[in-house]
C-alpha cells in the first residue's frame, strides 16, 4: 500500500480572482495556512427515542483559509500593495459578485465566492515582519486532494527587515519606535435566500459589512502624543507596503520607564474603521 502526503514542499496559496492575474496569483514566502469550516446544523430529537433522529442544515456554512506570509520590499508581483488594496476595495463595495475570489491552499482546503476579511502586518526589531490574511466565503465540496505537483526551486526576494519600516514623523513625530503594526478587520456575511439550498455554494451570497475596525500599534516612541489630540492621518510603510488610516484617534497609551532602561517608552494603539483604511 503507498501513502501520499501533503507536505509544505508541495503545498501552497493560490488565489483566482478578476482581481488577480491571468492565471491567478500563485502566493510567494508563505509560511502557514490554515482552512476552516463551520456548518451551522440543528438537532432534533423526538419522544420516544433516543439519540438524535435528524441534523438538518439550517443555513450557509462559511469557510475560510488564513495564511501568513513574509512581505517583500520591493512589492512582489505575487502579492503587491495594488492587489491588497483592490481586496479590500471588493470586500467594501455594495456589490462583490465578479470580483470575489477563489482561494486555494494546495492539498488543504479551497474556499470559493472568497472576500478579504482581515489583514495584518507586523514589524519588530529583531524579528522578521510577518503579513497574516484571511478569505472567507464558501467551502469547495471537492475533498482536497492528497497528490499534488512537485516542488517547485526556491526564488529569491528581498524581505523586509526592520530597516524597511518607516514610522511617519509627521504624525508620531518620532521614528524611535521598537515596533509597528497595523490590523484591518471587516466581517464578512453569508446570505442565503429562501428556496436556496445552503449546502450549494452557487446560492450562497458573501458581503463585507462594514464599518469594521482597522488599527494601528506603534511601540518603543521615545516622545510621547497627546492622547486627546484631534484625528489624524496617520501612515506606516512596512517595505513596499505603505498603510494608511484616515481620521484615526488615539484609543490606547501606555507610557512606562524603569530602572535598568534606555529611556522610557511610550506606546501608542491608534483606532479606527475598515472603510477608512488604504494600502498604496
């Protein structure tokens, strides 16, 4: 008897969509993915027996696939600032149908009519940045199969380092910060009509719903802001990807020094909405 393994060497994020090229985008520097389902189903039971007599499914199920990746400085063809914002832009818009997206983790999982739902990227001092996204939509009902291609050779790209990271001054006026990130967070809604079978994905219609949330961490600022400061623009470039979050504010501060530190720190969480967030 032979055995066939899904190993890394052969797995991989594939993402289809009008939003990508022709052909889809074939994802570089993945480190992780992982697939989801959740089938909302109801017991029922009746006198005069045991155990349950029926689990219907009362309505979608929704799936979705979370995958990190390394950031590229010089913005990878496979995964550019251009694409991800057109993701949230679809995710966003009244009317996603034609531009969702079918998104694959090789050997894993597939999730189809797929809308962006989260992005985060994080840069640390002594760490490499990371870049963690999610796509929820409809699960394939194909079982993901076990034999795939051969690896493909390593390409090389230039990862971001934290000497990739820009802390605006304008608005953090200090670019002594220890680290940085930023969250974009939008729910995504499943919507089945009467007379749709909710186990067929063509009835099944994903929206984003905003507002949302979108926030920004700044740690390690050697000056301090006013909490109460009027909103602001504030930016972060993370190698070619440049984040911006129109009309933030202040939502959290810590400030802190202790004997044995350089200086003190003061650390900053800047909030707002899903609808107000921009990559370029």
């Amino acid at each position: 008897m032979s055995v066939d393994r899904v190993v890394y060497t052969s797995s991989g994020i594939k993402i289809t969509s009008a939003k990508s090229a022709t052909g889809g985008i074939d994802l570089q520097t993945v480190q992780n993915a992982t697939f989801t389902v959740n089938i909302p189903r109801e017991n029922v039971n009746t006198l005069g027996a045991e155990g349950t007599v029926f689990r219907p499914q009362l309505d979608a199920p929704d799936a979705s696939i979370e995958f990190n990746i390394v950031p590229a400085t010089s913005g990878s063809p496979k995964w550019s600032a251009t694409v991800a914002d057109d993701f949230i832009d679809t995710a966003l818009s009244g009317d996603p149908s034609g531009d969702q997206a079918t998104v694959e983790a090789l050997g894993i999982g597939k999730v189809e009519s797929a809308l962006m739902n989260s992005l985060s990227c994080e840069a640390t001092v002594g760490a490499m940045a990371n870049m963690t996204i999610s796509f929820t939509g409809s699960p394939s009902t194909a079982a993901p199969p076990n034999t795939l291609a051969a690896p493909a050779s390593p390409t090389s790209l230039t990862l971001v380092q934290s000497k990739d990271v820009t802390v605006s001054d304008a608005t953090f006026k200090s670019a002594c910060a220890q680290s940085a990130s930023v969250a974009w967070d939008l729910p995504v809604v499943n919507v089945l009509c009467l007379g749709g079978d909710p186990a067929d994905p063509s009835k099944v219609y994903p929206f984003g719903n905003p507002p949302g949330t979108a926030s920004m961490t700044i740690e390690g600022l050697d000056d301090a802001l006013r909490w109460n400061a009027a909103k602001d623009d504030y930016k972060l470039s993370i190698g070619a990807f440049e984040f911006e979050l129109a009309g933030g504010f202040v939502d959290s501060q810590t400030n802190s020094v202790a004997v044995g530190d350089v200086f003190a720190t003061f650390n900053y969480v800047i909030g707002g909405t899903a609808d107000s967030f921009e990559i370029s």
